[in-house]
C-alpha cells in the first residue's frame, strides 16, 4: 500500500499537517498531473516537490534560476535526510552527482536552466529514472515576469520529451497575466493551477511622499522597536541611511553587493541573531534569509514592481506578530522609472509600463492599499482592511495624488 503523504511529512520533515494549499499541490504532484503553484515567499513551495521526490520512484529535477538558491536547498534537504545533489559548473563531484543520479540514488537533482536545457543533460536523464521535473522561479519564464530568463524558455523540449513525467512550476510572483504564460509556456492545463492565499494580515502597510530628508525613516525606526530592514536604491544610499540612523541608537549595517564578502557576510549574519538591529540595504539583501521576528520593511523609495514590493516586505512579520511595511516615494521615482523602461528591448516595455502603473495606482490610492496589492494578485478582499495607513486615517485629498497622477500620464 502506498504511504500516506502525511505520514511521510510527520516522519521526514517533522511537520504536524501540511500548510494551506501545499495538500492540493502535493496531492496533483502525486497523482501524476501537471501543476502551477502560486504560493507567496515562505508559504513552503518547496516542500511541495521535496515531498513527492521522497514519495516517489526515479528523482526529483529542480530547475533552479541562481546557484546560490540551489546550495541553500541543497543544505536543507540534506538536513532532513533527503538524498539530494546539485549539478552546477562550481560542483566539483559532477561525476559522482551523475553517479549517484544513475544508480537510482538521489530523490533531488537541483540543475539550472541553462545545463537542463543541453543535449548532454538529456542523454543523461534518459539513461535514468526521472519522477518529477520542479520549475522553481516559474516567472522567469515569461516576459511579463519581471525577472524574464530566455534559458526557461528552452525547458520545454526537455519537459515535452519525458511525456509520462509530470511537472510542477512554482512562484511566489505572478500578475494574471504572468500566470496565463507560464501556463502557455510550460505546457500546463489551465485547471492545473493553485493560487494560495497572498494576505498578510499581521503586516500594517503604509505609503508616503519622501520629504527629501532622512527624517522620515528615523522617525520610523524610533517609533518601531525590533529587528528591521530599511530598503536604499543605491550602494551609496545604504550607507547614508546607515549613518544618519546612528542617532537612533540602534546598532546598524549595511549590505550591498559593493561591500567585501566577509564583510557582507558578517551584516548578514549579525542582523539575523540580532534582536534590535536595523539593516541598511539593496535589494539583494533578503534572498533566502530566514528570520521570522522581522519587525519592520521600509522602502527608502520605489520598488521595482508590486510583485517586488510585496516580496520584500512579506520579509516582516513572518511569525504572525503586529508588522509594519512603510514605503517612502517621490515623484522623481516615477521619472526614473519611465526613463529606465524607455531604454529596455521594445518588445518588453508594454509589460514593464504596466508594473509600473500598477505601482502608481497602489501608491496614489486614498482607499485600502491591501485590497490594491490582493487585488493586484487576484484576490478580492473587503472595501477596508483596517490595518493600512488610509483605512486608520483616511486621507483627505492631497497633492502627491496630483503628483504621481502627472508622472505616470503621457
Ligand atoms: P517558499 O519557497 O515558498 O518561499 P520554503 O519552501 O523556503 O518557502 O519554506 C519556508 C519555510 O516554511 C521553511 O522554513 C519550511 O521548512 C517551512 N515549512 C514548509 N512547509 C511547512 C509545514 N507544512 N509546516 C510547517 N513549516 C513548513
Ligand atoms: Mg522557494
């Protein structure tokens, strides 16, 4: 008799019950159909395909986008007792990943797009036994993702040539319009998709003009107490607000790709243990960190797309308690923006346009920004949420509407 999936949670993964959706996707996963899971950052996707692997017979082949991820994954499954293996140019055991795959002895193979898609990664998948192909990332697949990848795009071949093996895409980003191509493009039946529940009701969300001092943000960290992220557009910028929140009292870094290895390392790692500290930082700061107690997310300015914006302040408030996220925007924000997408391939501006426009309908909104953001996500959600800046004190009509309505016209 076939083992029951629960079981096999308790007993692997030492988890009591699977969360949310993760059921309905490890069930289809199991039952051999195609599958798109839309699950926000921290929902467990990828317990989503390490369950199956492990259920299994044959191996599990993640495609993964940055070999980084794929080390950190790599690490977890191996923690829990998966047997698992990357295959990347800086593996040095290539052979012995081939090996193992071979013998039958691996439940997760971690590849990136760019080696799933060659010849010799076929020949060698065929000479094995595949169970599973996982698409993590399943956005970079189309160009209405905001992180398009051509090399996904060269998936589909792979895929089309193993007919028996199902395939489950994943992402935590996808606009209706991104999830109809991954579909398209992955080759999944529209009734395939899952989309689990995006709202972070512990998170107070809150969006103001910039007053072109540092004021603001101080004022933020004084009045929030806990671990915090405070989001600069620049390397130079992290280390402004770095500065100007010494008065704060508070221990402070910075992080950004400028910053030596070790350096960055030791930011990274500190804020993580820290219970107080505040963290000054690019983009880049964030990826794969685990830390629940995250008390704050301000945006010192425009993020790149909502998807981006809900992405990085779903880094607040991941163990439930009260949150904030606080974006701070100026109109010159807009400007730059508009520049930028005047200087991408035609081809990718009409999507690029509309992140953007989205971005100024959140921003300009006077009524509930979590209905904007869910809405923005496919999910309905009452008139007011009352725990977001204009649902606690309605705003009367002000000028930055006037503003950003001018920028984002013409
Ligand atoms: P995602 O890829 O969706 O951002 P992860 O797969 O990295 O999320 O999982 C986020 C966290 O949730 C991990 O620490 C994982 O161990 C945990 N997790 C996953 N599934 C469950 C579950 N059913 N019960 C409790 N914790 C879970
Ligand atoms: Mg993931």
């Amino acid at each position: 008799m076939a083992a029951d999936p629960v079981s096999v949670l308790q007993r692997i993964f030492g988890f009591p019950d699977f969360r949310g959706v993760q059921r309905d996707v490890v069930s289809r996963v199991l039952a051999g159909e195609n599958t798109l899971a839309v699950m926000p950052t921290g929902a467990g996707k990828s317990l989503c395909y390490q369950l199956p692997a492990v259920m299994l017979e044959g191996t599990c082949v993640v495609v993964s986008p940055l070999i980084a991820l794929m080390h950190d994954q790599l690490r977890a499954a191996e923690a829990v007792g998966i047997r698992a293996a990357t295959l990347t140019s800086v593996d040095e055991n290539r052979a012995e990943t081939r090996g193992r795959f071979l013998d039958g002895a691996l439940d997760l193979l971690y590849v990136a797009p760019e080696r799933a898609s060659t010849a010799d990664f076929r020949d060698l998948l065929d000479r094995g036994k595949v169970a599973l192909f996982a698409i993590d990332e399943a956005h970079c697949v189309s160009e209405w993702g905001h992180d398009f990848r051509p090399d996904y795009r060269l998936l589909r071949p792979l895929l089309d040539s193993f007919a028996g093996v199902p395939r489950l895409a994943l992402t935590a980003t996808a606009d209706a319009h991104t999830r109809a191509d991954i579909l398209e493009q992955l080759g999944i039946p529209h009734e395939g998709m899952i989309v689990a529940g995006f709202d972070r009701p512990n998170i107070r969300y809150a969006i103001t003009p910039r007053d072109g001092t540092t004021r603001q943000i101080v004022d933020l960290v004084r009045a929030t107490p806990g671990p915090g992220i405070v989001y600069a557009q620049t390397r130079a910028g992290t280390e402004r607000l770095a500065e100007a929140l010494a008065v704060t009292g508070r221990p402070v870094r910075a992080y950004h790709a400028g910053l030596d290895p070790a350096v960055r390392a030791a930011n990274q790692a500190a804020f993580v243990a820290s219970e107080d500290m505040v963290i000054c930082a690019t983009v880049a700061f964030g990826m794969g960190i685990d830390k629940p107690d995250v008390r704050f997310v301000a945006h010192a300015g425009l993020p790149k797309s909502i998807e981006a914006y809900y992405q990085e302040t779903g880094r607040a408030g991941r163990d439930g308690d009260p949150a904030v996220a606080h974006l701070f925007w100026g109109a010159e924000d807009f400007a730059r923006a508009r520049q930028r997408i005047g200087e991408v391939e035609a081809h990718r501006q009409p999507g690029e346009r509309a992140r953007l426009n989205a971005l100024g309908a959140l921003v300009e909104t006077a009524g509930c920004r979590r209905r904007i953001l869910l809405a923005h996500f496919g999910e309905e959600a009452p008139a007011a949420c009352g725990n977001c800046d204009n649902c606690l004190a309605p705003p009367k009509a002000i000028d930055a509407t006037e503003t950003a309505r001018k920028y984002l016209s013409a």
